[in-house]
C-alpha cells in the first residue's frame, strides 16, 4: 500500500504550513524577495561572480570620457598639468606658499595629480547609484559593483597621468630611487580608501540627494587642509592640530606618494600603517554601510 498524499486545507496549505505566515511560508519554499537585501556571504558571492562586469563597465566609461571633445582622452592629463600651473603662479609666485618644501614643483605636481583621483572618485562615487537608474531598475545584480566600477574608472584614466608624472617629477630635478617601485603600493592603498568613501557616500546621496550638492564644497576645503600646495608641518606645526591635519585621510595618501618620489620626504611606517589603516577601516565599513541598504537601490 502507498501512503497516503497530505491533504491541503481549504486555503491550499498543507499540514505543515499550517499558522506560518505568507512570509514565513515562501521562504520554507526557497522564494525569497525581489530587489531585498541577500546574506552578505550570498552578496559576497554575486560581486565576485560578477566582477568581470565591474571591469567591463569602468573600462567603457574611462573610453568615453572626454570622447566628445577634440584632445578626447588627453584632458585626463591636461587637466591636472593645467590646474598645477595656475596653482603654481598663484601659491607658488604670488603667495609664496613654497615655504619649507625645497622641490616645489614636484610637491606640487604630486598633490595636484593625486587630489584630482580623491576629488573624482568621491564625487562620481557618490552618484554611483543615483547616476544609474536605468540600469539598477533594469537589472538584477550585487548594486555595490557600481561603486566599484566607477573608482576602478578614475584609477585607468589616472594611471597614463601617473607616467607623466613620472617623466615631469624628474625633470623637476629629482632623482630616481628604489623608494619609487613603492608607487604602486601607495596608489592601490589609495584607490581602496576611495572606493570605500564610494560605498559610504553612494547611500547617503541615495538616501538624501542634497548630500551630492555638499560634496564640491567639501571636497574644495579638503583641498586647503591637506597639504596640496603648502606644507602642513611648516604652516600648522607639529603640534595637535598639525598632527590632526596630517593624519587625515586625503593629507596621508598626498603625503605617503611623496615620500616614494621625493628625496625630501622620508619614508615612514607610521604614515603607511596609517594609510593602510585608512584603507581597511574605511572600505569594511562602507562596504557594509551600503549592503545594510541594497534593497533601496532599486528592484531588479
């Protein structure tokens, strides 16, 4: 004899559904909600699965920046020597801001080049979501490849501006040393600190627009407390808050790509643990900041 089939009731749930809710019973069957907020090993999981979109997409959008204009790809690198200049006979000449740097040039070429990465990959990360709409409200897929996608953008348009640089730094008169191969290293700690501002600052614009239209003017202060064109330690001294300013994050990166360039900065490992720790802190946390909110980007 077989036994016997269990019988549904008369809202078609059987025996062992019976007093679960709707909810309850969906996920008893493996249905889980549309556009909600997965596990994060789960979430995990679909991002690296998915990476190799992260990577196409940044390299479409590093192609077509600048595609609409005559020099194209070439304002990646004309927009940074252009705005040193000008800084330069502003700070440099007329303001005379060169005060305790010997090599002036190359310190400032340096903060001028790397604060453009900071300033471009905080401001476009911020919109990484709000910017894509059509595409999140499209399809289904891990929302945090966006900002990752759109910092791993800034980072292959500011790389060919990194060899000029490293043509212009020795021409400046500096002189080649091993601490230069620690380049990249102080490059990748900083594009893992801004993909980390990427997450915090994808929710927040998401969850209160009005956060983009702050971040220009916040990112224009960060430029005068950072050390771009003067010395922190000359002009803010080495007391609390000289200390404060120079440990910042923005001042830390600026400063820690210095020391592999410049004979005048030293090396030290209290500025690497520091941008390491700026790094690991700022991208957990952001990571997770943003995961706490992926039902909110949209359904897929």
């Amino acid at each position: 004899m077989t036994s016997a089939e269990p019988v549904a009731d008369g809202q078609g749930r059987l025996p062992d559904e019976v007093g679960l809710s709707l909810k309850e019973i969906a996920e008893s069957n493996g249905l889980r909600q549309v556009g909600g907020r997965p596990r994060l090993s789960t979430y995990l999981s679909g991002l690296w699965g998915r990476r190799h979109f992260a990577w196409m997409l940044a390299k479409s959008q590093a192609y077509s920046q600048n595609q609409g204009s005559y020099l194209g790809q070439a304002w990646n690198i004309l927009n940074p020597l252009i705005n040193a200049a000008v800084y330069l006979a502003i700070f440099g000449y007329v303001l005379k801001t060169d005060r305790g740097i010997e090599n002036y040039i190359a310190y400032l070429l340096i903060g001028i080049f790397f604060f453009q990465f900071i300033t471009r990959a905080i401001t476009l990360g911020s919109k990484a979501v709000v910017g894509n709409t059509g595409l999140v409200n499209s399809l289904q897929f891990p929302r945090a490849l966006l900002p990752i996608s759109t910092v791993l953008t800034e980072l292959l348009t500011f790389l060919p501006a990194t060899v000029v640089l490293l043509v212009l730094v020795p021409l400046s008169g500096e002189p080649f040393t091993w601490w230069w191969l620690a380049l990249p290293g102080a490059i990748a700690l900083m594009h893992v600190w801004g993909t980390g501002m990427a997450f915090l600052l994808a929710r927040l614009v998401v969850e209160v627009r009005d956060v983009a239209n702050l971040i220009p003017f916040i990112m224009r202060a960060l430029m005068y407390f950072s050390g771009v064109f003067f010395s922190i330690t000359t002009y803010a001294g080495s007391g609390l808050i000289g200390t404060a300013l120079a440990y910042q994050p923005v001042a830390v990166y600026l400063q820690l790509a210095r020391t592999c360039l410049m004979v005048e900065a030293e090396p030290s490992a209290t500025l690497w643990l520091a941008a390491l720790g700026w790094a690991v802190v700022t991208l957990v946390v952001g990571f997770l900041f943003f995961w706490r909110a992926e039902a909110k980007y949209g359904r897929g």
